[in-house]
C-alpha cells in the first residue's frame, strides 16, 4: 500500500447554486509528487483546491486521505463533513499557502508561524518556537522573526506564509496561486523556495500561472477547462507535446 495517494479526489462535483463549477474531477497525488494545476481564469483550480482540503463543500464525489475517505452526512446541496474530528485533521494536514498570503497583520512573523501549531495542534511552546525559527530560517528569513507582516516585502510575506505552512508538519501542500500576487522580481525568491520543497519530495499540490515553474517542478501537470480536465500528463506532454486545441491556446496565451 505504499503508493496509496496522500490526498485522493474521484469524480468531484461542486455548483455554487446553479453554477457548476466542477463536473466530475479526478486527481491525486502521492507522497512526494509534485502535482501542477493549470488553467485559465474561472477554470474551478481554487475551487479544487479548497474542496480538497475542505475548506468548501462539494456535492458528490469522493475525497481520500491517505486512503481513508471523508465520512459525509447529507446529500448534494446538503453534503457536508459529517465528522469534526476528521475535518480538522485532514485540514491539518493539508496546509494551503494563498496568493494573499493571509498573515496576521498583528503578529511578528515568528507569533504568525507559531499559532497554529499552538492553538490548533496544542503543540507545545518551546519546541513550536524552536521549529518556526528552523522553517523560518530553511526560506532565508530568519532574521525577520521579530517583524510585523507590513514591513516586509511582499517575496517574504510569501516566504513566512510558507514557513507558517511548514511549522504544521503536514502531509502534503496546497499552493494556491503563490506567486501571482509579487512583482516578477521577487517572484524568483518564491519559486526558489517551492522548487527547493519539491526536491526535497514533498507532497504538493500547485495551482499556478508560472509554466516555467510547472515544468520543472512537476511530476504530473493537470489543464483544468470548464470545470473538467481538459488534459493530464507529464510536463513533456503537456507542454512539449498538448493534444487538446484548448491546451495548446492557453499555452500560446501563456508564455
Ligand atoms: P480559478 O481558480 O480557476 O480561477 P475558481 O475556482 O476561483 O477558478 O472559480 C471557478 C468559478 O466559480 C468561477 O466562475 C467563479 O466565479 C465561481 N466562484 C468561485 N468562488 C465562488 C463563490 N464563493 N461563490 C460563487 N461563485 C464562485
Ligand atoms: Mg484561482
């Protein structure tokens, strides 16, 4: 069973109201894969991302972690988690970096990395100390553990909500979108930051615009179109060699 995926998604469906949003959606990604998720604007990849960690409902389909499924009670409009305990360990385990960054803007960044492992995983405090130094320092920002979220570059804002990310010692992580928010010149420290993630065989799921990156990081790239995949493969594939008409002109929009 080694190879069970660390997050499992079969045939997602998500409408919010009358829009559907995702029409059937399947996708994993095993321990140490590096899956990337691509599309145009409105495409359903945060949408994606969000129910995965269950963060949003979704109305039909099955979602596994590490093979065991989410437990639902209700159906279709009504679905929802059916056990607490189970969504909060799953959603602890799954730890999402936003485009926004999301910090507190209240904390230094050293009181934003420690939270929730703090508040949430009841970690204890020395030791959650110690290792949101060690994370803080792993994306070269160590220095800034005594800064507020507001002084710091929008790459280092980045590079802490990563850190945050990292303290909770997940199972896999889910960027959203991480790089679309900097300035191209500090969007390079960023990726560094990811790229080094993945080689180190982390478990990550990546939505992004960045091809360049997708291409060298990913194991298995994913072209969302309307709510379905559209087409999947290997960075080659995808980008070397798209099949589907669609694929090949957002390809063309995108370098
Ligand atoms: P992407 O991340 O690929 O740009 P999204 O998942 O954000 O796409 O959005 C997919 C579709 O769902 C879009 O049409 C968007 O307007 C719609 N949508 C996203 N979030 C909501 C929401 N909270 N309420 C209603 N519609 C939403
Ligand atoms: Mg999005």
């Amino acid at each position: 069973m080694s190879n069970t995926p660390v997050i499992e998604i079969r045939d997602l469906h998500k409408a919010y109201g009358q829009l559907e949003v995702l029409k059937g959606v399947s996708i994993s990604a095993e321990k140490g894969q590096v899956i990337s998720l691509i599309g145009s604007s409105g495409s359903g990849k945060s949408t994606l991302l969000r129910c995965a960690n269950l963060l949003e409902d979704s109305q039909k389909g099955d979602i596994l972690f590490s093979g065991e499924p989410v437990e639902w009670k209700g159906s279709g409009l009504n679905r929802r988690p059916a056990n607490q305990k189970q969504l909060l360990r799953i959603r602890t385990n799954l730890s999402m970096v936003f485009q926004q960054f999301n910090l507190w803007s209240h904390m230094t960044i050293l009181e934003n990395v420690m939270e929730a492992p703090i508040t949430v995983l009841g970690r204890d405090k020395s030791e959650t100390e110690a290792k949101a130094r060690e994370y803080l320092a792993k994306v070269g920002i160590g220095d800034k553990c005594d800064v507020y979220p507001a002084q710091m570059s929008g790459g280092q804002q980045q590079r802490a909500a990563i850190a945050r990310a990292l303290c909770m010692e997940p199972e896999a992580l889910l960027f959203d979108e991480p790089t679309s928010a900097l300035d191209p010149e500090l969007e390079q420290e960023v990726v560094k930051v990811i790229k080094g993630l993945a080689a180190e065989g982390r478990t990550m799921m990546i939505v992004t615009h960045d091809m360049r990156m997708a291409r060298d990081i990913s194991d298995h790239v994913v072209f969302l179109h309307q709510g379905l995949i559209e087409e999947q493969g290997s960075p080659d594939q995808v980008f070397g060699a798209p099949k589907s008409e669609r694929l090949q002109q957002f390809l063309s929009h995108s370098v």
